[in-house]
C-alpha cells in the first residue's frame, strides 16, 4: 500500500487551509455523481492529508446506516468490510461513528483519541492493528444533524499519527462536501418509472450467514450497485449495506443500539430506491434466532423524506410539505402548526426555490407522488392538485 505522498515526509503546516478547501471543493464540484465525488475529493484530499487506504461510504441519513456507494481504496477487493462493522456495530469501541454524528466536531483520529494506545479500541485490536494500521482519521459528511457520509482514513507502516491541523481540515470539509453529497438523492431525468418486484425476504442466521432468500429479494438485488459483498452458499453475494442492516438488528436486540432503527434505503442502478429493513426472530427457549431481512420498494412518503432532505429542506419545511401532501390548505396548516397564514406562506416560497417547483401540485408530484408503472395512465393535473391542497384553475 503506497500513498500519493509520504506523510512522514511532507507536513501539513506547509499547506494553506482556505487553499485546500478550495481544492479539494473544487474537485468535488465536478463530480457527476456521489461515486464519482468520492474519487475526485479522496484523490484532492490526499495532496493536503497523506494517506496509505481509505473508505467512503454513503449513509441514510435518518438512521446514519451505510448505503451506496461506497469507494475502498488500497484495501484490496474490500473483503474485510463484513468484520470491519460487524465491530463497529457490535463491540465497545472508541470514536464509533454514531457518536461522530453527533458531535460538536464530527472528525477525529484514533491515536489522537486514545492518547497515543489505539489498542484500547477492539476494532484496532481485533482488525486494525493485525493489517498494519498506525492511525486511522474517522468523520462524518453531516449537513445540521443529518449524515450523509463517513470516511476513514488509514496511515500504515509506522508512519506519522494525523495532525491536529490535518483533523481540523477534514472537519471544514463536512457540511460543504455532504452538502454536494445530497444533491445527488435528487430525482433525475433518468428516473424512469419501472416494474418493480414485491418485497424480497433474505434470512441469516445467527452467525450472520445467509441461508434462505425469496427470487423477490434475488431480483432486488440484481439492481443494486457495485460494492463490498459476502459470499454466501446461496449462490448469490450480499452486498455489505445488507450486512450492516442485518448487524443493526442485532445490536438493538442485544440493547446497544436503538436510535434510527435497523433501517437503509439504497438507490438501484436505475435511479429507484429501495427500503431494506431487518429485525430479529426469536429461536427456541428465547435464543437468538435468524435475522430476517425484507427488501422492497421505497414508499412514497419514505422517499419524499429523502428527497426533502436531499433539496435542503428546513425541517419546519418539511414538516409543511408533508401537510401539504395531506391536502391542507395554507390556513389548515397555520392552525395545525400553530403559526400565521403568512408564515406559512413564506414557507412554502422557500420550498418552491430549493424544489425548483411554481406550484404545490409540482411539489407533491417531484417529491411525494408515487412512481407511475409501465402502462399506467398518469394523473390527471387537477386530481394532483387536489391531493396537494389546490383546486384547479377553471
């Protein structure tokens, strides 16, 4: 493993902050996709931050679970990511990325955090540390309290731990780089709508291997991207955003985890989404048993949550475009909220602007409507605007 530039030997004090910024922002600009920005700002960060190996990694942003895509660079095929958050989910460890979320500062080294023992971390002692790790540098790409990213970084061989200044950079980058990251959960012109299979059912069992699936869940898995997998003698690979919800599910029935839910919504190759959720089954004598898995198609009001998010909505905002999806008129929605007509008002002048939208009919056909199958007669404009509150013009 070699890195662009040896951190040993060239120090970040020689680097001008506002000038990395502007770098690695810049790279990031040009990206044409969440993938794509993961490579451009990786490739620009590592000028400023030497680094040996990394991992990017797409998160929902409500429940902080990883999703597509995700970029493993200079680790090999990825084939350690299964133990990697296996660790993460369940073990006691230091700097885990749901307490990075939700910290004043989401970045911060492993060496730097353990005063210099990283084996005081189980995910050091158990993965680490026996791969030749030094230092690993986590954070989290949030805008507000929403991630939408993590990232670890790794120096190997002995080399220099991250720096104070190299910490503080990564953490200037956040909110500007998750901010360009949620661009790209907006709907496209390629957005067609598809048929779409009924919900899949993947089983693993309690050693988290899995061992029965429905040709649902086959299908559903057949449009999902590229990325870390597990074999399995199922003659199918399944994909580490599966794992890892599987995992959840585990930490919350062993009680180490109840915030956000054992829940991820992945974008498929065709640009749909799909909500994977996964909950814990009981086996005999009230021993753990199977973990069951169920992929389907992310519902209208799931993705519309999404999709809010992902045009910058405010979360009074979005608390009013969902009203508004409920066929409330502006003086419904005043009451209701307990706030002025023309607050109101306001509030949906700005969702308009970051939606991009004239009307409360455009906006709940871009982010609430229901995707319109092959062969389906399309809404009428009067029915859609009805639905959002309006009557339509005579």
């Amino acid at each position: 493993m070699s890195a662009a530039r040896r951190h040993d030997e060239v120090p970040f004090a020689h680097a001008k902050v506002p000038s990395a910024h502007t770098r690695v922002l810049s790279g990031a600009d040009r990206a044409t996709g969440a993938q794509d920005l993961f490579s451009r700002t990786s490739a620009e960060l590592r000028r400023f931050v030497p680094f040996d190996a990394a991992v990017w990694a797409a998160t929902d942003p409500e429940t902080g679970l990883v999703t597509a895509p995700m970029l493993v660079e200079n680790l090999g095929s990825g084939e350690g990511c299964a133990a990697y958050w296996e660790s993460e989910l369940l073990e006691e460890n230091v700097l885990p990325f749901r307490d990075l979320a939700r910290a004043a500062v989401p970045t911060a080294g492993l060496r730097a955090a353990t005063g210099g023992l990283p084996a005081r971390s189980a995910r050091y002692r158990r993965l680490l540390g026996g791969h030749g790790v030094d230092d690993e540098l986590r954070a989290v790409l949030r805008v507000g309290d929403r991630p939408w990213a993590v990232i670890s970084l790794f120096r190997m061989d002995g080399g220099l731990p991250f720096g104070q200044e190299e910490t503080a950079l990564l953490a200037g980058l956040s909110a500007p780089l998750a901010s360009r990251l949620r661009r790209f959960a907006r709907p496209t012109a390629s957005d067609g709508p598809t048929d779409t299979p009924a919900p899949g059912l993947l089983l693993l069992d309690p050693s988290g291997e899995p061992v029965s699936v429905n040709d649902e869940a086959r299908q559903h898995l057949s449009r999902l991207p590229e990325g870390p997998s597990i074999p399995s003698q199922l003659g199918l690979r399944v994909p580490i955003w599966l794992v890892t919800t599987a995992l959840q599910a585990r930490a919350i029935d062993r009680g180490r985890e109840r915030a956000g839910g054992a829940r991820t919504r992945i974008r498929t190759v065709d640009g749909s989404w799909l909500t994977c959720h996964a909950s814990c089954l009981s086996g005999p004598a009230g021993q753990s048993g199977p973990v069951a898995v169920v992929i389907e198609p992310a519902a209208a009001a799931d993705r519309a949550v999404l999709i809010a998010e992902a045009y910058g909505l405010t979360p009074r905002e979005l608390q009013i475009t969902q009203l508004v999806t409920r066929g409330l008129s502006t003086a419904e929605i005043a009451a209701t909220l307990f706030i002025s007509p023309h607050t109101v008002r306001d509030h949906l002048k700005a969702v308009f602007g970051k939606a991009e939208v004239s009307s409360r009919g455009e906006l709940v056909a871009r982010l609430f409507a229901e995707p319109r199958r092959a062969g389906a007669e399309p809404r009428r404009a009067g029915e859609e605007l009805r639905r959002a509150g309006e009557e339509p013009r005579r």
